[in-house]
C-alpha cells in the first residue's frame, strides 16, 4: 500500500505546482478565469489530502483486519457522500 501513498504524494505536489502556477498567472495577468483554475486546483489538492489520509486508514484496518473501518472510509475517498446508515437496512 506504500507505492499508493507515493503516488498520491506526487500527485499531491503536482497539484499544489500547478495550482500556484494558476494563481499566479491570474493574478499576474488580472484574469479571473486564470485564476479560478488556480483556485480550483487547490481544492482538487484538499482532495488528494483526504485520499492520502484514507488511503492510510484503509492499508492500517487492512492490517489490523478491521473491515468495517475499511467499507466506512472508502465512500470518502471516491468523492461521494453517502449515509452508511439507510432506513431500510440497519447500521453496521
């Protein structure tokens, strides 16, 4: 699960580069459509930050064998919210 977390973490400064290239140029050359890319990256970055946070979680419940850590963080990590809870079905 290391190389996950790796690739992640490049992802992650990529992110952040091209972000801080956007915000710049937008800045620089006064375009608002510049410049909410840039902005717009860095939240993609906030993103990329929970996955690595997950992606940790879920390799130390991998380990540690807990299942329901696993199936509880992983509806976050793929950017969709959802109720782990449904009226029909009880908690687990």
């Amino acid at each position: 699960m290391r190389t996950e977390q790796q690739a992640l973490k490049l992802s992650l400064a990529g992110i952040l580069l091209v972000a801080a290239l956007g915000v710049g140029f937008g800045l620089i050359s006064g375009s608002f459509a510049i410049l909410f890319d840039g902005v717009f990256s860095l939240v993609d970055a906030v993103m990329s930050v929970v996955s690595i946070t997950l992606a940790g979680l879920i390799a130390k419940s991998a380990a540690n064998e807990l299942s329901s850590a696993r199936m509880s963080a992983s509806p976050w990590g793929s950017g969709t919210l959802s109720r782990s809870c449904w009226p029909s079905m009880p908690c687990s």
